[in-house]
C-alpha cells in the first residue's frame, strides 16, 4: 500500500467519526435547561490592600476545649486583631478554616459552622466572606482542632511623595 491510499484511508475514517460526532442523540442535555453558573469577581478600590491573618485558638490551663470554643476562641481573636488596625470583621474577604478531629476521630463541622454563624451572616453583619472548610488528621500542639486563615481588605499605606525639586 502506498502513501497516497494510507493518507485517503485516513482521511475517510477521520471523516466518518467527525460525521459520527456531529449528529446529535436524544440522550444529550439540552443546553438551554442548563443555567449558567454565577461568576463574580471582587476587586478593591485603589485605596486598599489584602493582608492575610493566621489565627490559633486561645489556650487556657485545661486545654483548648471543644471544637466549637476553639472557634469562637479564634473568631475573637480575629475580631481583636482587626479592632488594633481599626477594621472590623465585615473587611474579612475569605476565611479557610482548617480543622481537626476530635478524640472520637471525628471532624466536627457542625459544630464550627454554628459557631461561624455567630460571627457571619447575622443580622449585625448580613455579609459573609468567601469561605473554604480543610480538613487534616491533627496539628501539632496536642488538642487544637481548629486555625483559620483570613484575607483582608486594609486601607493602603500611601506612600510619601517627593518633594519636587
């Protein structure tokens, strides 16, 4: 067989499929009952800066404590930290929180997303930030269950300006 046959074989059989692919099946979804997804993008004014905050939860001479203490533990001292810079917690833009099971093996996102509830999405504070949930099978300091990871939204230090010469 020569190049020419092998090249026309291809050719065909190339063309059958694409044929094949095209011709639409009543198995397939009809695109117009599928919405779109809702796409936003947040973009800061000029005049402001992301800062990122790492926040443990307190520890007192008994230990950590629950899941859920440990996260409102950590919330106020988030709440804390962004009250030193003048901010509140409606500059939060996202929070990764990452937890832990507890001494049964469990991970107790219940427990976190009702003490989260406390913080976001109240009637204080209607908004909530871009939120993600990690889990991993423990921290280093024996008893911690929970650390969260914050971006914020600072007002930008201006820079000095030179003084003209």
């Amino acid at each position: 067989m020569n190049k020419h046959h092998l090249f026309i074989g291809l050719f065909v059989a190339a063309t059958t499929l694409l044929s094949a692919c095209g011709n639409k099946t009543e198995s397939m979804t009809n695109p117009t009952t599928i919405q779109p997804a809702e796409n936003k993008m947040v973009v800061l004014p000029a005049n402001m800066t992301l800062a990122q905050a790492v926040i443990h939860p307190p520890r007192s001479q008994e230990g950590f404590g629950t899941l859920e203490q440990q996260t409102i533990g950590a919330f106020n001292g988030l709440h804390a930290l962004l009250r030193k810079q003048g901010l509140t917690l409606g500059n939060v833009m996202s929070v990764r929180a990452v937890l832990a099971p507890n001494t049964e093996g469990i991970v107790d996102y219940d427990s976190y997303l009702g003490a989260y509830k406390k913080f976001f999405g109240t009637k204080k504070l209607p908004t909530t930030p871009l939120h993600s949930i990690n889990a991993i099978q423990s921290f280093p300091v024996n008893g911690q269950l929970i650390m969260l990871e914050a971006n914020i939204a600072m007002p930008a230090k201006s820079k000095p300006q030179k003084e003209e010469q």
